[in-house]
C-alpha cells in the first residue's frame, strides 16, 4: 500500500501562515507610513492617512490590514473583509491568483466575489446607501497595485 502525502494549498495550516505573514507586512507597512487615524474595524486593522502612492486604487487589503488614505465607510469595509477572507483562504497564492484574473475589476473574480458596487467599481444602485460620498473610491484585494 502506497501512501501519498497531500499539500492542501488553501483553507490550510499553509494559507493561514501566509495570511498572517501578509498581515504581520501590512501592518508594518501601515505602520511605517500612516499619518492618520488607525483602528479595528469590521475585524480589519484599517490605516487612514497612507500616502497614494503606498496603496492601489482607493485602498489595499493586505491580509488583515486595509491601507488607505480616506476610502473608509462602512461599505467599502465590508469589501474589504471579503478580501481579508480571500487572503485567508489562498494564503501567498492570493496575490498571484489576483493577478491571473486581471486589473479590470469588472472582470476580476475576486472583486467580484468582494461586490463591484461596494468596491466603487460600479454606481450603487437607486435606494441603497453606500456609505460616504455614495459610492467608494474602489478597494483593492490584491492585483499590480498592491500586495493584496
């Protein structure tokens, strides 16, 4: 009788130690460069005040760590966490599979799965409040503007 040994990539022991390498590097990153207000919400640990150029789009997810400048109502939170989720789940494989489904987040299956309307990449439709402003300025999960 042979037996195989079975290296399961995701919801893993191997994807929670990369979720939490990527979010032990978002919160020092976080740290290093918010100038802003920095707190737990919606189980992310969110740093406002992040110079533009240190996140993509209207913010980065980066395991736990949601960095941004401002982009933080409660609707784009709840974006974010679906992200935080993702990275959960795939570990390190989640910005190589964010990458492998494109930059157009109308197309991207993560941002999709995460809620275009929330996210800013769509108007939020009649009757339903977005937050701030009524519609995000786009989070991110992962892609070429960040790590996730």
């Amino acid at each position: 009788m042979s037996r195989t040994l079975r290296v399961r990539l995701t919801d893993s022991p191997i994807s929670a130690a990369g979720y939490w390498w990527a979010t032990a590097v978002g919160f020092a990153w976080g740290f290093l460069w918010s100038r802003g207000r920095v707190e737990v919400r919606q189980g992310l640990v969110v740093f406002r005040g992040m110079p533009r150029w240190t996140f993509g789009r209207g913010g980065s997810c980066v395991g736990g760590c949601y960095l941004t400048d401002r982009n933080d109502s409660d609707t784009v939170l709840g974006h974010e966490v679906v992200h935080r989720e993702q990275w959960r789940t795939y570990g390190l494989l989640f910005p190589i599979l964010y990458w492998l489904s494109g930059r157009d987040p109308l197309r991207n299956r993560f941002e999709i799965e995460a809620g275009l309307e929330a996210g800013g990449y769509l108007p939020a439709r009649r009757g339903r409040r977005t937050g701030a402003g009524g519609r995000g300025a786009g989070g991110t999960g992962a892609g070429g503007d960040a790590a996730g």
